[in-house]
C-alpha cells in the first residue's frame, strides 16, 4: 500500500491543485488547467529536485544538441502514435476526445501555445515523470516503473484516445528521463509533441 500511495498522491494533489484554480478563477478549463499547472511547477519543481539527487538532475549534462534530439523526438512520437491510432478503427469506438479537443482548442493560438504547449507538459513531467517515475525507479527496475507510470499518466487524461496516446507517450517520456538522467529531456519531447499538435490544428493542416 505505501508504494501505491507514493504513485498516487502526486497525482491526487495535481488535480487538487487543478481544482482549486477552477474554483478560485472561474474562468475557462483550459485556462483555469493552466493557472494550476503554474503553481504545481513550482511545488513540484521543489519536490523534483529534492527527489532528483540520487543519479538524476543531471540538468547540466543536457546541452542544445540534446535538446535538439530531442525535439525531433518529439515531433517523430507525435507523428508515429497519431497515425496508429488515426489509422485504426479506435476512434470510431472512442468518440470522448471531441469535446476534449473542443476545450483544448478552443482559445486563442497563443493561450493554447503558452498553456497546452509550455506550462502544462512542465507541470505533468514534473508529477508523472519527476515523482511518480522517479519515486518507482528508486525500487523497482526501469521496465516496470516506465509501464506503470506510463499507465497512470493514461488514465489521467480521462479519455480512451487521449488514454492511449497518452499510455504510449508516457513510455518514451520515462525512456528519456532514464536515457539522460533530467527530467529536461522529457520536458522537452512532450512540449515538442504537443506545440505541433496545436500549431498543425491552428493551421489547418490536422483536424
């Protein structure tokens, strides 16, 4: 049970956090998902670094050709997952992601590039990658603390297209915090992936 909670109380508090934002703000989701988000880097951003000094937080080791990498990680991920399941007949079965999509991109270009694409990938790499990984990876072996908190990270998108890809996803991101030892590399894999998405969908050229 301890190891459980370990894994599921960042989680918890994130959302927590999401909620209190909601309530205080009142205004839009994705704006409201934002505002909490800033505040869970730095909570989180605390708790990674105090987490991170046993083999990780290498975060002077990670330079612009690894950033570089990195980014082309990101839009080749994004690419490759998308078209699986576009090309299967899941989205057929599973139509959840509409309505998610219709608050994703609803607001202006750059409320959604400064919120979907910058403050909230920061904050959830920071919950599922920095704690809820890390915290695994500290006991267990890589394979199965990538598997489970790429599980979790899933689940926590609410919706079997999102869940999958989000499933996917969360692997390469633990292999990237694993391969480079910062939570840097997945940071910038997932806001790489997801800036495409919006700047394509903003574009015309993803529906």
């Amino acid at each position: 049970m301890g190891i459980i909670w370990q894994v599921c109380w960042p989680v918890l508090l994130y959302g927590l956090i999401i909620d209190l934002a909601s309530a205080l703000w009142g205004g839009g989701i994705l704006e409201c998902t934002a505002i909490g988000a800033a505040f869970g880097v730095v909570i989180f951003g605390f708790l990674y670094r105090e987490l991170a000094q046993d083999g990780f937080g290498k975060e002077e080791d990670f330079g612009l050709k690894d950033t570089g990498v990195c980014v082309a990680v990101g839009i080749g991920a994004w690419a490759a997952v998308n078209t699986l399941i576009m090309i299967s007949p899941l989205p057929r079965y599973f139509t959840g992601y509409a309505s998610a999509a219709a608050e994703l991109y609803g607001p202006s270009m750059f409320m959604q590039l400064a919120a979907v694409g910058v403050i909230i990938p920061a904050a959830e790499e920071l919950v599922f990658r920095g704690l809820v990984f890390l915290k695994l990876r500290k006991r267990y072996s890589f394979a199965l603390s990538a598997w489970v908190s790429a599980g979790v990270f899933g689940l926590y998108h609410g919706n079997a297209l999102q869940g999958i890809y989000g499933f996917i996803m969360g692997w390469v991101l633990a292999w990237a915090m694993e391969r480079k030892g910062t939570i840097k590399a997945a940071m910038a894999i997932h806001m790489t992936a997801n800036i495409t998405s919006v700047v394509l969908t903003e574009t015309g050229y993803l529906l």
